[in-house]
C-alpha cells in the first residue's frame, strides 16, 4: 500500500491494529512458513508488535538454512500499519544487511520457503477501541537473534552514555552511502516533519496539568524547525535509539559492559541526524542512573561526537529535538495497553518522570546544556 504523507497521516489510526499471535500459533507459523521445529520459545517484549524468541531442531525442511543458529532466531509478527506499507520489509532488511557489512551487530533476515525474507498472512488482531480496518493482513519474518541485554536493564554510567551515543554516531556513517529510494520514502510517526500532527492527534488523552508543558513544546516547535531545517545535514536515522533497542553485553572478567547491538527497524527513516541524536538523549534523561541527568545527555554526545562532529546548527537543535521526543512518549504513554506482565509497555506508560524532565529542560537554556564538562 503505497501513501503519501497525508494520507498516512490521516489514516495510520484505521490502519493499525497489534496482531494477537500465541505462542501455539508463532509455533505454527514457524513450521508452516520457514520449515523450521521449534523446541523453545518465549514472548519478547514489544510495543506495536508480537516478537518471540525460538530455538529450532537442527532437522528442518528450509534449504535456505544450512547449521541452525544455537542462539536461536527472532519471530517477529508485525502490526497491520507497517506491513501493509509499500517496501517496507525489503527496506529494512536492506539496512540491516548493510549495517551487518559495516561490522554492526544487527539481527540479519532469514529467507523462508518461498525464498522471500517475509510474508503477510491473515492472522488474528487484538481488539481495540477505535476502528481497525479488518481486512489488512500482518507481515511476519524471521531474523537472527542477537544475544545481548536491554541497555535499560543494566546499571548505567558515564561510560555506558558514552558508547551509547558513539554507537548511533557508526550507524549514522555506517548508512551515509547506502542507496535506497524505497527507504527514503518510508512514513513513521517519528519523522520530525509528523511531529506536531502525531502529538497533536493525542495530547488531549493528557491529564490536564501536563498539558501546557507538551503544549509548550508544540507552540514553539514551527519555528525552530524552520529555522534550522535547511543547515540540518541529513540521512538515514535509526528512529527510535532507545534504551530497549540497544543491546549490552560482557566483554571480560570484571563484567564490564559494551554497548554494540541494535535491535528493531521498524522506524527507520530519512531525516536530520540531529533528530536522530535528540530522541536518544530524550530517553537518556529519563534513565535510573546515579550521575545528574543533564550530565548522562554530556556523555552521550561525547559519544557520538568521538565518531561524528556535530555542526553549530545541529548542536542548536539539539535541545528542542529532546523536547519534542519527551513529548512523544509523553502522549504514548496515554494509550498503551496497561499490560503488567509486559516490562516495555509498563514502563512507557509512566508520565510523571516524562513531565518532570520537560520542566527540567524547559528551565536550561540550549547555551548551558552543551557547556556540561565531559570528556572530548
């Protein structure tokens, strides 16, 4: 399906509906799609989607799969929004492919029994309030499973901010060359061009003593996009460079951390780096962490400016960009399902730490954020 972005705008809320797969059916799924027996599963957490870790016999019928992975695959069942968008598969599995080249770890897709990297099938939906257009069918594919932890599940510090922030900076040079029309074209809510229409569409689900501060955000947002825009430099973005979707691992004894997996694409689009780096820092801020806030946002641009060096307009934009991603999860956390077993939607629906670091930012001036001392 193939829009414009008014269309996608307009639509994407009849459009979406969160498939309800079970581990019975993701079991099925497996063996009828991918020819594969599977021997262990478990749900991973997720937002829009269903994801499930398998491991599979090493007996099974895909000619596309020599030795099995002993770290097992990811099933991934996809929302009815981005399956049904044109290209969307082939362009991310391009990314990932490409990032794997660079010598990124990214998971890598698994071509099925009919030879393709992913398939849309009619499959069951959650219900929802609003009205979901029932004939859209969810994609699903198999990629590699990274082994690694959410870096929101370790304990942070400023070397953690540090490579975090490098880590986007490599993906940011690893895309610079990559060629991609599809990709280009790709529609997602976190683009910053939909910015005020996806924030707009659900500030009034706020309480109403958190209104004015995403309010606040969203009146002087026009102009500064405006005007710093045309001197953004521009590329291929991650599009949502969060604390879940990057993966930490021991690399010796002591048990020290390195941060170098990157987890779900789904958001990936054409766009400022600036925007790219300001969402990261906007979750960031957020984060349990023994170190000021402000000084975790220091070290995260260090990170990235060891790898890539931010331009003057770039380092301006960079505060409003945090704003504009505080007032994202913000409104989302209105709207996700209050399921407890489900660690990622718990914690997205918390709204008082998203308020309470907008009124943090709203009282530093953009000079004063990029003066915090951190190693260079």
């Amino acid at each position: 399906m193939e829009l414009n972005d008014d269309q996608f705008m307009s639509q994407a809320g009849d459009m979406m509906a969160k498939p309800n797969v079970s581990e019975d059916l993701a079991v099925e799924l497996a063996k009828r799609i991918y020819g594969l027996q599977v021997t262990e599963i478990k749900r991973l957490n997720s937002f829009n989607d269903k994801n499930f870790h398998i491991k599979v016999s090493k007996d099974h019928q895909n000619p596309n799969i020599g030795d099995v992975l002993a770290d097992g695959y990811t099933l991934k069942v996809m929302n009815t929004l981005k399956s049904n968008l044109k290209g969307h598969f082939d362009a991310i599995h391009g990314a990932m492919l490409r990032l794997h080249e660079k010598g990124l770890r990214a998971p890598q897709p698994i071509k099925n029994l009919e030879e393709k990297t992913w398939k849309l099938e009619t499959l069951p939906l959650q219900e929802t309030e609003g009205k979901v257009a029932k004939t859209l069918k969810c994609g699903i594919h198999l990629l590699t499973y990274i082994p690694g932890v959410p870096l929101a599940t370790v304990e942070t510090n400023e070397n953690m901010f540090f490579q975090w922030g490098e880590l986007l900076a490599k993906f940011h040079t690893s895309m610079e060359d990559f060629d991609c029309p599809a990709l280009k074209k790709q529609h997602t809510f976190l683009n910053a061009k939909h910015f005020r229409e996806s924030v707009n569409w659900l500030v009034g689900g706020l309480p109403e003593d958190a209104k004015p501060h995403v309010e606040n955000v969203l009146n002087r947002f026009p102009s500064e996009y405006k005007k710093h825009i045309s001197d953004l430099p521009k590329g291929f973005l991650h599009g949502d460079f969060n604390d879940q979707n990057i993966l930490v691992r021991t690399t010796d004894e002591t048990g020290s951390y390195c941060a170098d997996g990157i987890l779900d694409f789904d958001e990936i689009h054409h766009g400022p780096y600036a925007w790219d780096l300001g969402m990261l820092l906007g979750h960031a801020i957020l984060m349990k962490k023994t170190l000021d806030p402000l000084e975790a946002v220091g070290h995260a641009v260090a990170g990235y400016q060891s790898v890539r060096r931010l331009s003057k307009p770039e380092l301006l934009f960079l505060k409003m960009a945090m704003e504009c991603r505080l007032c994202q999860i913000c409104v989302v956390s209105t709207i996700v399902d209050r399921d407890p077993s489900n660690s990622y939607i718990v914690e997205a629906a918390k709204l008082e730490p998203k308020i309470e670091m907008l009124k943090l930012l709203s009282n530093v001036d953009n000079e004063s954020l990029l003066n915090i001392p951190t190693p260079m």
